[in-house]
C-alpha cells in the first residue's frame, strides 16, 4: 500500500466547510491524469460521481461538493476494464465478488464464451441479481448449449428440424437479453455441427442485432487448419450478415507459428468487405484447456469423455488414437513443458507425472484420459504472434479466465497486459491498452453508457499508477491476485479501496438493448 497516497486520498469530511451554492455529488476524483477510453490523449481534469453515473469531467471548481474526494494527482483514471471473453459465470454465482476480476480492475465480465452458456439465461441473471455480484456481467448464448440440448453429444449433423429447435431454444435467450451466439467449433459438441448449421442460427439472431463471438474450429495445424477456421469464422459474418469476433486468437502450434500476419490479412480484407471484424486476446503464451481437449483429436471424442474412454477400450482404435496424441503432444510443445493445472498434479509437467507414473509420456495421457482427464497449460503460442495481434486496432484485450484449472489468466490478464507489454515491453502505450479494454469493447458488443469517462456515463472507474500494477499470479500460484489499483468504483460505489474488497455487490445484469 502506498502510505503517501492514502495520506493524500484520505477522504474529506466537506460538509464542515463552507459549500451552500454547490451542487451535491458523492465522490470526486480530482486532478487526475483522465483516459478517457476513446484512445485520445489523456488530460487533467476531475471527475464528479453522483449516484450511479458520472456527472461531470473537467474542472470541477467550486461547483460540486462531495462527502468522498479522492486525490488523484499523478494518478490516472479511466473507466473499468470490459473483459469481453470469461468463462465466469460459474464463479460469479459461487463466490459473488469475483474479486479476482475486480482486484485487476475489471469492472464488467462478459460470460457464456467458446460455446457454453448457463441456459435459460432468464433463470441465470435473476439468481444473480437476487443474490448480487461484484462486477457487472453480460452473457452470450452458448452453440454448444443449445445443440447439446436439443442433440447431446452425439457427431452428426443436425437436422432441419434440430436446428428449428435451437432456434426455439436460442429466442427464449436472446429475448432475455443474450448479447448473441457464442461457438466453440473446436469442443464437443460443436465440434460435429457444420456451419450451415452456425449460419442459419447466426441468421436467426441477425434481427435481434446478435454478435457472433467464435473459439474457432481449429486454432493449430490439426483438422481444418487454422487459415480456413478463420475464414469460416468470417464467412459467418458474410453470410449472416452479423458482428464477428475471434475469441482468444491464436497462432497455436509451433507448425503455425508466424501466421499472423496471414490471419491479419484475411481479417482486413473481410473488413473492407464491409464486415465487422473483431478479436480478443490474453497476454499469456501458454493456452488453457484439458488433457482430452488438447491432446486427443475432435473424431475420437464423439460421445464425449464417455465416448473417448469406449474408444480407448478397443485395441485397434487405442492404436489409431495414441499415433495421433504423441503427435498432438510435441505440437504443443512437448512433454517437458505441458503442464497440469487441475487435479492431483497441479503444477507438474506431463514428463514429471509419466515417470511417477513410470509410465512414458504418451501412456500417461491415455491413463489420465481413461480417468477423465484434468486442466492443461499448454506453451503454444510465440511473442512474435502475440505482439503482432495485440497491435491491431481491432484486438481488444481478455482473459478467458473460468473456474477451471490453473492458468494465471483470471486473476492476472490485465494487470500482465499493463506490467508486462506496456511497461516493460512497451508493445502497446497505456492509453491504447486502456481503449482496448474500455470503450473499444464497449463499441464492439454494443454497450451504452459503458466504457468511456464521460459526463452520463455509469460510473465505472479505476484510479492507478502503472508503474505500481502488479499481476501476482503464476503458473505454480495461479490464484495470487493483482495489486496496484487503488481505487476500483462500480456503479458509483467504491468496490475495491488500496487493493481491499469492501465487500459491495454493486454489480448490474446488463442485457443487450436495456441497458
Ligand atoms: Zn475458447
């Protein structure tokens, strides 16, 4: 904690000076260095809280009073980072804080990504709202969800009238105020759904003004390869006519490494097409998944973790399947440096658990998968492609953080994105970080009133100094949370104070067009 500052920030008791004239607000944040979001320049100003929204930016002067004034010279403020792509929906219903997001500033979660969403969403928001949360949280309707509901697990395609079902199925949500289609073409059950089937729901949602938001097919050399995943990500957005964003993006793979330059094209031209294409992106170079997800190929897990273990019974199959994990296995890096994050092995590597195992690292794989597997950290992706992605105007910045395993991601992304490729790396500048993970998200999914520091605004907003940002959490201590932030305000409402939850559930439901 920074003593000097809590001295400055020390709040001000005002109703004992003289202030008949001034309007009453409830906090004001004064001389602050202002990012406004948009990605101009930042400047000097107070911002002036009252209720829920924020009433004024510039200065301040003589013209509002406050119980609450925060000091913030040297300080910047902006508004609260938008995560675009969580798995939180879990977490945000178990713990209700979520105060790993907060504590790195994350003022709104978007959930229901890579083809799972809790269904129907009605239910969903109204135990949040019943119970409260920290942040605000907005969610997508899961492909996988729906298909699962009408299909199961089953790999086949779908049939006219199973799709008229999803269709059912997905209004209900979009009704209730479902943001779009999220797919995770790559998981079971999405896996076996051609994209006739993701169009005509793509189709579907396109009068609602949905937004489709895809973990792509195949993010690595393995299946389709991951130029024609991408490329049927934005023939969604042709033919539907619909936002697309790329989930996670990704050059996966040593034997993919150096694509992005190639992806970035693909995705430039299909904007000139006149569609609108987004990405989002974790800073870390190593992906989260499973050990059945990662290391056994999409045909193999037809029938899901049940199905993989049937197939594995059969010796002839078993053959089939293991040629292909021990090549999935040095794709993604080799066993030296796959590492566990969930279960009885958290934090070793898959050569560490083999020879415990006494077993070789293939063996081990298939043994664990015929226990059901567990959480995989996997070091797939290269700087090179990292920095390259991040760079563009049209890649916002994430976490992808859920309940599973245990990658540093839901605790660290955005503190990382600020300690590591802003300050030290200086990929990005802090103020094209901070429109990133504001207004940038804001305008991509639709948000009103969100995003920006302006006078109308909720009051979403996070008072730091960079150079203090700290992402604590690790690959061995996963769940460590960021410090740095000295104050995070939700909806009006001081959440996080010098790096300590006060225990406000301030956080709102936000449904698409109601906001
Ligand atoms: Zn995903």
């Amino acid at each position: 904690m920074n003593k000097s500052f809590l001295c400055l920030a020390s709040i001000l008791l005002l109703s004992v000076l003289p202030l008949s004239g001034r309007e009453k607000a409830d906090i004001i944040i004064s001389g602050g260095t202002v990012y406004n979001g948009s990605g101009a320049e930042a400047v000097v100003a107070d911002v002036v809280i009252k209720g829920e929204r924020i009433i004024y930016v510039g200065k301040a002067g003589k013209k509002f009073k406050a119980d609450t004034i925060i000091h913030a010279d040297g300080y910047v403020v902006c508004p609260g980072f938008i995560d675009p792509h969580s798995h939180q929906e879990g977490s945000l219903l178990r713990t209700r804080s979520d105060e790993n997001y907060l504590r790195m500033g994350v003022t709104t979660v978007f959930t229901g990504m890579c083809g799972g969403s809790h269904y129907p969403l009605s239910e969903y928001f109204a135990k949040l709202e019943q119970q409260g949360i920290g942040p605000n949280t907005a969610s997508f309707t899961g492909h996988g969800t729906l298909r699962g509901k009408v299909m199961g697990e089953v790999a086949r395609l779908s049939t006219v009238e199973e799709v008229e079902k999803m269709k059912e199925y997905f209004a209900e949500d979009l009704k209730s105020g479902s943001f779009g289609l999220s797919t995770g073409l790559f998981y079971v059950p999405g896996c076996f759904a051609a994209i006739d089937e993701v169009y005509e729901l793509a189709k579907f949602m396109a009068p609602y003004g949905g937004i489709y938001t895809t973990h792509v097919r195949n993010e690595n050399k393995d299946g389709i390869g991951l130029q024609a995943s991408i490329e049927e990500a934005l023939n969604v957005g042709r033919v539907a006519v619909v936002p697309v964003n790329i989930s996670h993006i990704k050059c996966l793979g040593k034997s993919v490494w150096g694509q992005s330059d190639a992806i970035i094209a693909m995705i430039e031209k299909a904007q000139k097409e006149g569609v609108k294409v987004t990405a989002d992106q974790y800073p870390y170079q190593a992906s989260g998944t499973s050990v059945t997800s990662a290391l056994f190929p999409a045909w193999c897990r037809d029938g899901g973790n049940a199905g993989l273990r049937k197939r594995l019974e059969d010796s002839l199959t078993c053959e089939k399947i293991k040629a292909e994990v021990a090549e999935l296995i040095v794709e993604r890096g080799g066993a030296e440096t796959i590492l566990f994050t969930s279960g009885k092995h958290q934090g070793k590597t898959l050569e560490e658990v083999a020879c415990e195992m006494g077993l070789s690292p293939l063996e081990a794989t298939i043994a664990l998968a015929r226990k059901g597997g567990a959480g995989l950290a996997t070091f797939v992706m290269c700087e090179e492609d990292i920095a390259n992605f991040m760079k563009q105007p049209w890649v916002m910045n994430c976490t992808d953080g859920g309940d599973f395993g245990g990658h540093p991601r839901p605790a660290g992304s955005f503190a990382e994105k600020i300690q590591k490729y802003v300050m030290k790396e200086k990929v990005i500048s802090l103020g094209d970080m901070i429109h990133r993970s504001t207004d940038l998200v804001a305008e991509t999914y639709r948000l009103n009133d969100r995003g920006r520091i302006a006078a109308g605004a909720y009051a979403d907003v996070l008072v730091f100094k960079p150079e203090e940002i700290r992402a604590n959490a690790t690959f061995k201590s996963p769940k460590n949370m960021a410090t740095g932030f000295q104050y995070v305000i939700v909806n009006g409402t001081i959440t996080i104070d010098h790096d300590r939850y006060t225990g406000a559930l301030k956080g709102k439901v936000i449904r698409r067009n109601a906001q």
